[in-house]
C-alpha cells in the first residue's frame, strides 16, 4: 500500500506519518480531511477505497473527528426560475411529486464533478455556507472495510452474497453505462 505513488502524495499533502510511526495531530496539515467524490457508484467506490486506507492505517483521523465526506448533489432540477439541488433518487420523487401535474421542468444528472460549471460546484459542494458534509467515526470506516475486503477479498462465497443482497438495491434501467 505505501508504495503505491498516489498513497505516498497523499500522506506527504496530508503531513501523516508512515505506517509504523505514531500519529501526531500536530503534524497533520489539515485537521478537515474532505474526501469529495462523484455522487455516482465509481464515487463510492473510490471513497470506499479512502475510508478503507484511512481505517486500515491512519485510524486515528476517525477518533480526532478529521475525516469527512462532502456531498455532491445527483441532480440539479429546474423549473422556471427556481432551481433545487437533489442528492438521491428519492429527494428526486419527493420534488417531482410537489410538483403539478402538468408542471414544466429539466432534471440534469450530474455524472461527476466535472461535469459541474465552477459556480454549481462552489454552491452545492464546496461553499462552507451552503456544503453539505458529514463527518464521519470509525464506524462508519469500519462498514466500508468489510464492503472493500468483501469485494476484494480471497472468499468467493462472500462477494457472491455481497453482490446478490446489493442487486436488488439497484434498477439497471437508470443507469447511465
């Protein structure tokens, strides 16, 4: 893990230490790490591959409270002038069903990050005022090492059952592949 070059910049932005080495809040750079990913699922599953890193070695980031997900919006709706931001599929309904039936609007999934002009990423993502983040505790990082270590790990039968429990969870019509 720590040969890898991406890790390595990583721990150098970050001021942590090599594995091995006590971990000294004061050496650290920032003391709000932000893992802002695509709201989509190679999103999740690059953050799922942080929380796994950080909880695996670099545990107490979750128990100093310096490790957060900032949340990027899934949809961006606009009817007339007004426009909302929508976070997941059912905030998505609940919008859409506010509205009249014979009501006029565009929905704009957001695929990534970039795909966002500079000013929606600032207000929806990034604006202290305005962001949404969630901070989170070794719990949290704990449920994504046994999803990593379930998808990646030597144990068939496991990832089998991860996947089949997961399947049913997910409506392939909707996906943008």
């Amino acid at each position: 893990m720590y040969k890898n070059e991406e890790i390595q910049n990583l721990i150098l932005a970050l001021g942590l230490g090599v594995k091995g080495e006590d971990f000294n809040k004061d050496s650290l750079r920032y003391h709000k790490i932000i893992i802002m990913t695509d709201a989509d699922v190679d999103g999740a599953h690059i953050r799922t591959l942080l929380l796994t890193f950080f909880f695996r070695y670099q545990r107490s980031l979750f128990d100093e409270g310096c490790i957060y997900v900032g949340v990027p919006p899934l949809y961006k709706v606009e009817r007339g002038k007004q426009v909302h931001y929508c976070y997941e599929e059912a905030e998505l309904k609940k919008l859409q069903n506010s509205f009249p039936s014979n009501a006029s609007y565009n929905i704009q999934r957001f695929k990534g990050l970039g795909e966002m002009m500079p000013l929606q990423l600032w207000e929806t993502t990034m604006d202290p005022e305005r962001r949404l983040l969630k901070q989170l505790v070794v719990e949290d990082a704990a449920e994504a090492n046994v999803v990593f270590s379930s998808l990646m790990g030597a144990r068939v039968d496991v990832r089998k059952e991860l996947i089949q429990k997961s399947a049913t969870m997910v409506n392939i019509d909707q996906l943008d592949i």
